[in-house]
C-alpha cells in the first residue's frame, strides 16, 4: 500500500520519533514494505516513517542492491570534512536547496529482522543517512539551508 506522505508545515514533521522496542511486531513488519513502495513510488532516495505521519525510529534507504532498512538508527562516529550539496526532501516538494554535510558517516541500526548492523556511509549515502535521521529527530534540511536553488513558487532556480 502506498502511504499519504505529509508536507511541511504539518506539525508532525517536527517531533522526535519513538524507538521501536520490537522490529519483529507484525505491524512493523507490515509497514515496512508499505514505506519502500512509498518511497520507489514518489522516487525518493530514502524516507523515514515520521514522513507518513507515524512517529517511529524507522528509515528506508534506496540503494543499488536491496533498500536499506534501518530501525533506530544512530550516528556513532562522522568525519571532520564536510561538504555542501543539494538537498530536496519528499515532504518539502519543489524546493531545493544546499546543505553542508558530513562527509562520512558511520551509523549503528537494527535490520528488518532485528539484527544489530553497521552502515558506513560516504558521499551521497552519508547525506541521505544524515537527512533521514534528522527525521527521526523532528529535523528537516531546510533548517540548515545555506541557500535555496529552487523554489517551486518562484519555478526557476533562484541560485
Ligand atoms: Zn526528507
């Protein structure tokens, strides 16, 4: 089922999410296909649950390979470098703009099955790590916007 993503200024969008006590719960288990279809269906890089309105430490990640699922997902270590790339966010449609970033980031989960795993994450990986976790935390990038490049009630890019 695809899920009804929700825009900013909803106020949801801003609170901290709960950590999920049971990655097995047959709901959770039910929801996270649900969120990779949402995800793939509006072509989302990733999405975090807060983004659908429920307030659960879960995050997808599209990837080469599988998605990425990541159940209270924590940064435990980032590199010092940082770099300044655009960002858009699904709950944020039709602006864009840049935000500086970790360069690396290394962040301990649970998988979909409730095993403990580590994601190291550099370039691109470590900013969509980095925006989806900040979700999680009532977080979006446009509180860290160092500037717009695009705004869809101008249309044009306004670099
Ligand atoms: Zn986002």
């Amino acid at each position: 089922m695809i899920l009804k993503i929700i825009t900013e200024p909803h106020l949801l969008l801003r609170e901290k999410a709960n950590p999920i006590k049971n990655p097995l719960d047959s709901e959770i288990q039910k929801f996270i296909p649900d969120l990779i279809k949402t995800m793939n269906h509006d072509e989302g890089i990733g999405i975090a649950a807060p983004q659908v309105g429920k307030l659960i430490q879960l995050v997808v990640i599209n990837t080469k390979d599988e998605p990425l699922v990541l159940i209270n997902p924590k940064i435990v270590s980032k590199s010092i470098w940082k770099e300044i790339r655009e960002e858009g966010c699904l709950s944020i449609p039709g602006v864009f703009g840049m935000v500086k970033r970790h360069k690396k980031v290394k962040v301990e989960a649970l998988n979909d099955k409730g095993k403990k795993v580590t994601i190291k994450g550099e370039g691109l990986l470590a900013r969509v790590l980095q925006h989806e976790i900040d979700h999680i935390n009532g977080i979006l990038f446009i509180d860290k916007l160092i500037k717009k490049t695009k705004d869809k009630e101008h249309g044009d890019k306004v670099l």
